[in-house]
C-alpha cells in the first residue's frame, strides 16, 4: 500500500464520536417517535439512525471532500478510484431501541472494496476500537490480541440472526447444532462490536450471515489486525454467499468444518 492510512482512522474517530454522542443524546426522543421499518416489521430504523447517518456524511464532506460515502440508511456507491467510507449510523439499532447497551457507530475507510482504516466508536461506554491496515487494532489506544484459544470445544462464539423468519429458521437448525461442539454460544445483536470482541479475546470466534457491508467494514478490519482469520462475504464459497466468519488462527479451520458440518452454506 504506497499511503499510510493511519491518519484516516483520525478522521472516522473523530467523525464516529461525534455521531456516538449525537444517538446517546437522542435516543429518548427516537425511541419514542415514529419508528420506521425496513425488510421485516422486526428490522426497525430510527430517526437517530438516519440523523446519525446525516451528521457523518455532512462531517466527511468537510473532512475529505469529493470522497463517496456509502451508508446504511442512505445507500451510496464505491469511488472508481481512490477512497469509499462506509458508515453503519448505529450498528445494533434492535439494541438501542430497547437501551440494550451494545451498540456503536461503525465508519471505514475503504480502496478498492479493501478496509484500510476503522473506528468503532459505543456511545453508551465510550469504548473506542480502531484499526488501520498493516499498523494493528487498539482498543482505548491499547494494542489489541485475538484469544489464546486452540480447541473448538472450549471455545466462546458470536452468532446471528437475519431478520426473516424462515431464514432464522434455517439459522437455528445450525445453531443448534453447533452450539454441541462448541463451549458456548453469544447472540448480542451488533455485528461490528461482534467481530471487536473476537480481536480483544472476548470471544474466540464468531460467524452470521446477510450482513451488509457497513456491519462488517470497519470490525473485519479490526479483527483481522489483532491477529483473527477473517472469511468476508463471498470469499469462501463454502460458507455460502454472504456468510461473514472470524476466528483466532488455532480454532479458524475446526470450526469452518464444523459450520460446514452443521448446515452453515445451506442457511
Ligand atoms: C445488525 C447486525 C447484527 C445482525 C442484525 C442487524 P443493524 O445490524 O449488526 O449482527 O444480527 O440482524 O443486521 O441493522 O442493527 O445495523
């Protein structure tokens, strides 16, 4: 890479903290207001989710001029060339709505479909995770390590639902079955803190699919930088198409056969 991205994980922290501090200061009045929906009568936006949104574009249109945005709420399309930020306006808005504590604002920067830069920014604890391509992830600007974990059955994972039912189903048959093979099973509803967890050991592994690219762009990175073994969307076919996987390197290949085992690609 002939830049160094470092500075750009400056500009999503800066601009995340701002957006994390705009939804906690909202979030009486949105979770009270009309609450909008989307794919199901379960998959909710709020008026934070899109104020949150807005506030992010109009700060990148300051601080990086002319760079496309690619958003959640508002859609968006990659640069031809250069520079794509990509921004979850509250990753985890099931969670907020019920103050639920673990949600967060996700913005990354982003070359060719490649993260190079990352915040992850919670409003409620104020925890700050960043990452840039090649310099490592932090936590609170503390060096972050994936887990010591070496077997499958001892091991902590992060799962996910889809918001339709009849694939829900289809992710608890697999659920189920993995959850014999493995120590335990956490379903805590917010993809990019989910992928954090796994860079700081919180959990040694975790895996969902139907994740769009805002849920995932910025906590991959941060992942894969603490030292995990990252599968994005359509980059192991036999995961399935949009499967989103990350494990600590000890544990990655048992439990790819055991999701595979478990129906993970047919979900
Ligand atoms: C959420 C993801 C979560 C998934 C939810 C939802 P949102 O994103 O972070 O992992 O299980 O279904 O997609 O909609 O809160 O930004």
């Amino acid at each position: 890479m002939s830049f160094d991205p470092r500075p750009l994980v400056d500009v999503a922290v800066t601009v995340a903290k701002e957006a994390a501090a705009l939804v906690q200061r909202a979030r009486h009045d949105a979770v009270t207001a009309q609450v909008d929906t989307k794919s199901t009568e379960t998959d909710v936006v709020t008026l934070a989710d899109r104020a949150s949104e807005q506030l992010v574009r109009d700060r990148l249109a300051v601080l990086r001029p002319g760079e496309p945005v690619i958003g959640e709420e508002e859609g968006g399309s990659a640069a031809v060339e250069g520079l794509t930020w990509v921004v979850d306006p509250i990753d985890g808005t099931v969670n907020y709505l019920y103050g639920y504590p673990w949600y967060a604002v996700s913005i990354a920067a982003q070359l060719d479909g490649v993260s190079v830069a990352g915040a992850v920014v919670e409003p409620v604890s104020g925890r700050v995770w960043t990452a840039a391509l090649g310099h490592g992830s932090f936590l609170d600007g503390n060096r972050l390590s994936v887990s010591k974990a070496t077997r499958l059955d001892l091991s902590l994972i992060g799962y996910g639902f889809a918001y339709r039912p009849e694939r829900r189903q289809r992710q608890a048959t697999t659920w189920a079955a993995l959850s014999t093979r493995v120590r335990d099973i956490r379903r805590a509803g917010a993809a990019s803190l989910d992928l954090c967890a796994v860079a700081a050991g919180w959990l040694d592994g975790y895996a969902e699919h139907a994740l769009g690219r805002w849920d995932w762009a910025a906590g991959a990175l941060i992942a894969s930088e603490a030292g995990a073994t990252v599968h994005l969307p359509g980059t192991d076919p036999a995961f399935g198409a949009d499967a989103t996987v990350a494990a600590t390197p000890a544990i990655a290949t048992a439990l790819r056969t055991a999701l595979i085992e478990c129906g993970f690609a047919n979900v």
